[in-house]
C-alpha cells in the first residue's frame, strides 16, 4: 500500500500523471479573479516599476540627444 493509501497496479510504479485534471481557475488566487476587487480605487493609485532596459534606453536617447546639441553647439 502506497503513502496515500492507494495500491499500485502489480509490476507498476505509482506515478503521477502529467495528464491531471486541474482547472483553470485553481491556479489564480480569488483577488486576481475578483473584478469587483480589480476596479476598487486603490488599486491604480501606484504605478508599476519600470523594467532595466526601458530605463537604459531612455538614457541612451537622452544621452544622444543631448550629445547631438552639444555638437551643434559647438
């Protein structure tokens, strides 16, 4: 007898199947399903952080724009 009490076929290794019945549903947490909780006023008032290469690339343009003054300048 198996640790969850269930009996293995003779000759065969008890295994999970990759083919498992799971939903949808069961792999989000109820507040990312809630629509009423998504539309409440506190959840727009923080904007989301900025990924690295969004800030590299507007450094990088505002580097060549400011270079690209400066060469007219002088």
């Amino acid at each position: 007898m198996s640790a969850m009490g269930m009996s293995a076929p003779r000759g065969k290794e008890f295994a999970i199947s990759a083919y498992a019945d799971v939903r949808h549903e069961q792999l989000f947490f109820e507040r990312q399903q809630s629509l009423a909780l998504r539309n409440m006023e506190w959840e727009g008032r923080v904007e989301p952080l900025l990924p690295w290469s969004t800030l590299i690339m507007r450094g990088l343009g505002v580097t060549i724009f400011v270079g690209a003054f400066l060469a007219i300048l002088v």
